[in-house]
C-alpha cells in the first residue's frame, strides 16, 4: 500500500516513522507548507533504515494533480492543518485515493467537504486518531449501554501550561452524554496527556484509561486507519466504524 503524508510537524514526523518501519506499506513521499527541507528523504533524515521513496515536497512545488500523476499513492494520511484538505481533497477524491485526516479541528464548512468527497471515495477522520483513545471511547458507550444506572465521571491529565480542557477529554463527555464543566482536570509537570474514565457501580468500581507516551502512537492510529479504510467503498467514515468489528469476539 502507497502512502503520501500531509504535514511534518512533531505528530507527521512521528507518523512517518511508524509507516517507514511497517512491512506493509511503502512511504512514497511527504508534502509540507514550507520549501526549507525540499527533496529531503525521509528516511535519511529521521535516521530509519527503509528503502522507501520519502521524498520531501513543498505545496508549491506542484499542484495535487501533478503530485498524484507523477508519483501515485493509494492512501493520503493528513496531519497538517484546517486548509490542507483544500489542496488535495479533490484531486484524491476524483483517482479514488482513501483519505484519513487526523487533523484536530475542521470547521463546518471543511466537515461538509470531507462528508461530500466521501461520495467519491473512502474518507475518514478522528480528531484523535489513536487507537487507545478510540478504543476508550467505544468501550465506554458500550458499557454505559449496559449499565446505564452508573455514576461516569472523565478526568484528564495534561502539561501544566495546558490551560483548557483537552478536545479529546470534550469528545468522550459528548459521546457519553456529559456536560463538559463535570471534566476534571490535572495540570502538572510535563505529562502528555491521560484520560481516564471511571464507572461508579454501587459495589464495584471499572477505570477505563488512557495514558499517551509520546507521539508515535498517532502513527500507529494512522497505520491502523490506513491498512482498514484501504479498499473500502466510498463513504464517511470514522474510528469508531473501524474498531467496531473488532468487539464481535
């Protein structure tokens, strides 16, 4: 499987390394804002040992249809920003590329794009594209489903300088039913990021927990979304939709 990826901040430089070191896929290049590290491999780069292409391009280097024709993915993975669906979205869409997009926040109008180039082939987004937070997430509903009488209560833990309630943290209360000042938060040292969320039975307590430990783990979400939504018919779709037949033991 072909991968491109959009964006080489800390969390796309992270991610590369997860596909460059996956023997099921091949990393055939990276395309960011800026022109500084042009033609750069990635591989050399951050030190990994592959053989795959993971070469280096700017935006304004080519338009996407250039980029698409002159070196073909099956699978766009996006870590950039709000915007970078407007640059590729709609050449990806008309080759029938599978678009995942972990990009935290899109507004209205960028969700309504993604949802109308679902028509036309598979997309998927998760704000939060890790496994474990998504797995937390469906654990929890479906055990709030089976015990609906329990007490829920969400507590998030992050760096000190992190002054608001983290998205992830809003995503759980909102798939719970819970408003969002009941979230409890922690501010201490330099911690990632934890969520934890705790069922209160009247004779039993259940923690479902997640602690991030560093950035890889978006990478393994992003493997994991690319590997299932490869293939896949057109449509919208999400984590959630991916884990889900996982739960059929």
């Amino acid at each position: 499987m072909k991968v491109g990826i959009f964006g080489f901040g800390r969390a796309g430089r992270s991610v590369a390394s997860v596909f460059l070191q996956s023997p099921d896929t091949v990393l055939e290049w990276v395309v960011r804002r800026s022109s500084k590290m042009e033609h750069r491999s990635v591989p050399e780069f951050l030190g990994i040992p592959a053989d795959n292409p993971g070469l280096i391009y700017s935006r304004d280097e080519y338009t996407a249809d250039e980029l698409f024709d002159l070196h073909p993915v099956d699978v766009v993975v996006d870590f950039s920003s709000e915007d970078g669906i407007d640059y590729y979205g709609e050449a990806a869409a008309k080759r029938d590329i599978a678009i995942v997009s972990a990009v935290s926040n899109y507004p209205r109008d960028k969700v309504a794009l993604l949802k109308k180039l679902a028509r036309r082939t598979a997309v998927l987004w998760s704000p939060n594209i890790t496994i474990g937070i998504n797995f937390l997430m469906l654990a929890s509903k479906v055990l709030q489903k089976i015990a609906p009488y329990t007490d829920i209560e969400i507590v998030e833990e992050h760096f000190k300088a992190k002054a608001d309630v983290s998205g992830t943290a809003k995503r759980l209360a909102d798939a719970l039913g819970i408003k969002h000042n009941r979230i409890k938060k922690i501010r201490a040292g330099g911690i990632i990021g934890t969520h934890e969320i705790l069922f209160g039975f009247p004779f039993q307590t259940v923690r479902l927990k997640h602690e991030s430990i560093s950035r890889e783990a978006f990478g393994n979400g992003a493997l994991f979304a690319a590997t299932n939504l490869y293939g896949r018919k057109r449509g919208f779709h999400t984590m959630e939709d991916l884990l889900l037949p996982y739960f059929a033991l």
